[in-house]
C-alpha cells in the first residue's frame, strides 16, 4: 500500500508563539530550529499515532482490487477526490463515484461499494494499477486535540534541551513515557 503526499499540511498543529510561550523563549535566535523541530514533532506523533492532524491529500497505490467490498484508506478521512485505474496498456479509467460511498465516520476511512456493485475486471498494470487520491486529517489546528498539541510541545522542549542523540549520564524515560501516554489514547494501527 504505497502512501504518496500530494498536498501537504498548510499549518502546523502548534505555532512557533505557541512553542515559544511553552519554551520561555523571547528572542528570534532559534526561530529556524524551532520551526523546524515543530514539524519533525509533528510527522513523529502522526507516525506514532498513525494518523494525519491537519487536512493534507495524499494517494493510495494498489496492486489489485480487494477480495472484500472496501478499501481502507487512513483515519480521519475527509473526502475522496478520486478512484484511477490502468489497464496492462497503461490506459486510465476512472472507477464511477457512484459505485461507491466514502465511510468517513469510522475510525479508519474507508471507500465501500454499494449494495450489486463490484470492482472492475480488466487486467490491470502489474504496479500501482489502482490510485486513489483523498483528503485526511482532523481539520485545522484548532481541530487537533489538545493531548496531541501537548506531547509535540512536550518533544520539542526535550529536543531544545537536549540536541545531541545520547544523553550522558541519564537513564530517565520520563519524556517517552508521557510522549507516549498523551498519544496512545487515539494510537490506530493501519494495515
């Protein structure tokens, strides 16, 4: 299941002010670092999380049609733009929206053919024969619950206070631990 972003998010779940108040940072100095770090925070609490925060698109490469009646997108699914498929010629088709209804509502989203409809039998290309482009995510950052808001803050003020890989001389887990904790509450596994 090859995941490829296509839009990624306009804004981060935290803002630098926000970061910045966290920090009791008043200078400009580390804006850079920090703007970085609020990123990497975030792709590492969606990928922990297996989720996406703020409304990004992404595509969903398939190899065949599924045995069952739906496809598994990612949770927090907003919308679906389209379902491609290539024939062994490599011809393009468009699989019909109205085949098909967007489960939005479960934890992961989910494209479900309606009732007598099936997937289409041509051959498909042997790689990445079906696309299928939607939006995901919780919203804006307004929208990103606040557990998720803590723990990035939570990891960028350890990243600020430690920027090395190896902490000498310290064993403590507490960081992780509540990193961890604060994420686990909506922590989905993706197959």
């Amino acid at each position: 299941m090859p995941l490829k972003l296509i839009t990624p998010p306009q804004e981060e779940p935290v803002t630098l002010a926000e970061v910045k108040a966290h920090l009791r940072i008043d200078s400009n100095e580390e804006d850079a670092w920090l703007n970085s770090a609020i990123k990497a925070a975030r792709e590492l609490c969606e990928a922990l999380q297996g989720r996406k925060y703020i409304t990004q698109t992404w595509e969903k490469y398939m190899t065949e049609w599924p045995s069952k009646d739906y496809i598994e997108l990612l949770p927090g699914l907003q919308t679906v733009d389209f379902v491609k498929y290539y024939d062994s010629d490599g011809v393009e088709y468009s699989f019909d929206q109205s085949k098909y209804e967007v489960d939005n509502l479960s934890i992961i989203g989910k494209i479900v053919l309606k009732q007598n409809e099936s997937w289409p039998t041509i051959t498909l290309r042997s790689v990445n024969g079906i696309c299928i482009r939607f939006a995901c995510g919780y919203g804006t950052a307004s929208d990103v619950p606040e557990t998720i808001k803590n723990a990035m803050k939570m990891l960028i003020a350890h990243w600020h206070e430690h920027r090395e890989t190896v902490l000498i001389g310290s064993i403590s887990k507490e960081i992780e631990f509540a990193v961890n904790a604060l994420l686990a509450s909506e922590r989905v596994v993706v197959a």
